[in-house]
C-alpha cells in the first residue's frame, strides 16, 4: 500500500538524535514516507551544539516548492526555523492552504544551551498552526514571561490558543515526580496525557520524536486527542528502548524502532 507523506520543517542534527533526523526516523517507525525541508545545518553530538548554519530563505523556499509541488502532504512538522526569513517562506504556504495539520514544535534552545530559534519566527507562524508542541520553558517564552509554575500550565496553553493554534500541548519532560504529564488544551478545555517517567540520560529530541508523531499520527487520520495520546506512548517506548544505550557521551539518542521487536 502507498504510505501517506509527511514533511518536517527542521534543521540537521549531526548526532541525529534531534531534528531532521528524529522527525524521519519517527516518521518512517510510524509507516508514513517522510520528507523534509532543512532550515539550517547544526554541527551537533550528545554533548553539545558547537555551530548552526541557518540555510538561505531562498534555498528553504526552493526545498518547499520541490516537496510540494511533488508530493501530496497529508501533515507537516515545523522544528527549528533558523530565521524569519524561512518562517516567512513556510507561512507564505501555510497561507496558500498547501500544509494541513500544521504541527508547531517551537525550538528555541537546546538542551545542551545553545539558541536554535527566535520567538519573533515562531510568532509569524502561529497563526496557521493546528498543534503547537512547547515544553514549559518554551511555552513561557513565547508569552514573554520567564518560567511557569505547574498550575499556570493550563491558562498558558489557552493563551498560546488564542494566537491561532486549534491545539496546544505544553510537554512535561523537565517536571519533577514518577509521572511526566503533557496538558493539551484543545475546545476550550484541558486534558492531560500522564506516564511513567523513563530514568535515563539518553533523551535527546523527545520534543522532535514527539512533535514528529503527532504530525504522523494525524496524517494516518488520528483526531488531536488520539494522535497526542499515540505520541506520548510511543516517545515513553522510544525512551525506554535506548534507556541502556551508549551511543555518544552525553544525552543520547531514543530508540526509535525497536519497540516493534
Ligand atoms: N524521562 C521521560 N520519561 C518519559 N517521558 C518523557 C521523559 N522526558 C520527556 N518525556 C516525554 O517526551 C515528550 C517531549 O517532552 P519534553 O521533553 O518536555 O520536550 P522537549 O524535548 O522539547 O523539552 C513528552 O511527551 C514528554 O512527556
Ligand atoms: C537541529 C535541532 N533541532 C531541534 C533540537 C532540539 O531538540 P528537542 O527534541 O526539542 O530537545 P532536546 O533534545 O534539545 O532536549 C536540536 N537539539 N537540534
């Protein structure tokens, strides 16, 4: 049977446990043929982001013309953005109607510290997005505000909706406790998706992994609620997979695949 396409929006990760490279392992794990538009190149590993190149907006214009104009794109996934330039570039198709189920995973930093992104690029996307996919720090900075407490999450999520997002999920990765829950507030109410946390240093690009099968999920026909609820199971599994690995020598990679054993 022809798989449903997908496409991300994203930089390289030279590690490949984060960007362009998590979205394409997710997307192919999930059974969708992915493709991709690369915003910027990072000279990356498990320790550290040691430079970003951001790719011309031209070049990112000349990649979504090639995918889209080519292939029938059931869902897109935007991570990293690199400049306002290339959001332009995907708002301007956005606009045309030309990318359904717009997930949104606002990069901003790396984990490892370094600035991947800009609120202002972000902003000129929101308008378009069905999912935004923020983790806390990432939701509190789009409002301007510095951090948010565990019971600000639901009103941050419904004022971030209120920019044009259908549905947002305000991930719980860097909470404390047993359970990492994500809150997705869609049709002015709050759900949350609740599991185990998985001990572990390899969690580099839980965030792309988990953005990236919303996106999948939703072009295989998922509701939001349904493809939220596959995501957050299959980044638990993911994490649980590469839980013993030691690939690098800092945060390393999920294992995106081997669930299916
Ligand atoms: N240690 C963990 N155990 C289980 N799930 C996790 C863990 N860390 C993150 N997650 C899940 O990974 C997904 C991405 O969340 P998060 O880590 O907050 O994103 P980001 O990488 O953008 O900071 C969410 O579904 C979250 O619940
Ligand atoms: C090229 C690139 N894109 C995104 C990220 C950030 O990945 P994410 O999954 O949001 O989170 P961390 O792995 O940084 O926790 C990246 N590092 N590189």
């Amino acid at each position: 049977m022809t798989p449903v396409v997908v496409l991300t929006i994203a930089g390289s990760d030279s590690g490949a446990g984060a960007g362009i490279q998590a979205d394409l392992k997710t997307f192919a794990a999930l059974g969708t043929y992915g493709t991709s538009v690369v915003t910027a190149v990072t000279a990356q590993n498990t320790r550290a982001v040691l430079d970003v190149h951001a790719v011309p907006a031209a070049m990112v214009d000349g990649q979504l013309d090639a995918v889209l104009d080519d292939f029938e794109v059931a869902a897109t996934k935007v991570g990293m953005l690199g400049t306002e330039e290339a959001a332009e570039a995907v708002a301007r198709r956005a606009r045309a109607g030309r990318l359904p189920n717009l997930v949104l995973d606002p990069v901003l930093t790396a984990s490892t510290g370094r600035r991947l992104g800009l609120v202002a690029a972000v902003d000129r996307l929101l308008p378009y997005v069905n999912v935004l996919t923020p983790n806390r720090a990432e939701a509190a900075a789009l409002l301007g505000r510095a951090a948010l407490g565990p019971d600000e999450v639901a009103g941050a999520a419904a004022q971030l909706a209120a920019a044009g997002p259908g549905a947002v999920v305000v991930t719980g990765g860097d909470a404390e406790g047993g359970e990492v829950a994500d809150l997705l507030w869609t049709n002015g109410g709050a759900r949350t998706f609740a599991g185990p946390r998985v001990e572990t240093t390899n969690q580099h690009g839980t965030g792309c992994t988990f953005s990236a099968a919303v996106a999948a999920r939703l072009a295989l026909g998922d509701e939001v609620g349904e493809a939220v609820g596959f995501a957050k199971g299959y980044v638990t599994r993911a994490l649980a997979g590469g839980r013993d690995w030691t690939v690098g020598e800092g945060a390393g990679p999920l294992d995106h695949f081997g669930w299916f054993a």
